[in-house]
C-alpha cells in the first residue's frame, strides 16, 4: 500500500524541476492537470515515467520516436494525446 498524497507530491516536484525547461512545462502541466484524477495503478505509471531521462521523453514526445523506456498505458497514451 503507498500513500497517496506523498507519491503525488513527489510526482509534482519531479514533473516541474527535471532540468529542461521544456519538459519542465510539458509533465508540470500535465502531471498538475491530471494528478487527481489518477488512481494507484496510474500514479505508479506516471512516477516511472517522470524518472525517464529527458532526451528521451522529449523525442519520444515531439518527433514521434519510440523507446522501450516508455511502457504504453493509459498515462503515456494520455501524455502523447496532451497540448500545452
């Protein structure tokens, strides 16, 4: 069992200081738009994806390449479906 509220603020913090400034504004909004409606088994998605290096959420993201770091389900589905 995990407790919710801290793995949300986790994700949260993780989401908005990545390094990048783009990625800080594409998971920030995303992960702040949509991290209530998660539930258990989507926070554990969300929290692998937001420890994925940045280079690879990036192209993965804005130039449609695969990688095998980035498992589909129904957080990645919705990441790549989500406008700033």
């Amino acid at each position: 069992m995990i407790n919710k509220e801290i793995l949300k603020k986790q994700i949260v913090y993780r989401s908005t200081h990545r390094g990048s400034k783009e990625m800080d504004v594409l998971l920030g909004k995303f992960v702040k738009k949509y991290i209530n409606d998660f539930d258990e088994d989507d926070l554990i998605n969300i929290d692998k994806l937001v420890l994925i290096e940045d280079e690879i959420l990036y192209r993965w993201y804005f130039y449609n390449i695969s990688s095998s770091k980035i498992t589909p389900n129904k957080v990645s589905k919705m990441l790549k479906k989500f406008n700033l």
